[in-house]
C-alpha cells in the first residue's frame, strides 16, 4: 500500500469506491476479490486515520465575555 500514502484523503475515498464497485460485480476471480478487498481495508483504515488528525486539528474560536477571541478544541462527541 506504499502507493497509496501519496493518495490525499479524497483520491483515498474515490479509490474506495472504486473497489467497492469492482467487489460487488460478479466479474472477479477469488483471488482478485481478496487483493481488492484486502486494498479496501488499507484505504478505509488510510481514510480513518486521515480523519482523525483532521479531527485533533479542528479549533472553534469563539468570543470572551471581554470580546477577546478564545481557541478552543473541537469535540465532536458533544453534538
């Protein structure tokens, strides 16, 4: 999966999709199905983890009582 470390998270998710489209024909050898498939599972854990850096990254930046402007880390579990 070395190749796939110079995909960004977008071209990582059209990959994906790819496969899956590819997984749910009835064109493909076994052996051909578990290369996709263990590929897919490479980008879906590649994807995950772009996601949650991303997360780790986000800052709200909301406004003080005295007006100032505060950073605050994003929760995602609080919505």
């Amino acid at each position: 999966m070395k190749e796939q470390l110079n995909l960004n998270f977008e071209e990582a998710i059209k990959r994906l999709e790819e496969i899956v489209k590819k997984l749910e024909s009835d064109n493909l050898s076994l052996d051909e199905s578990l290369k996709l498939f263990k590929e897919g599972i490479e980008l879906s854990d590649y994807c995950n983890r772009k996601l949650d850096e991303a997360e780790r990254q986000i800052n709200i930046v909301l406004k003080g009582s005295n007006g100032e402007l505060i950073e605050t880390e994003f929760n995602f579990e609080e919505e």
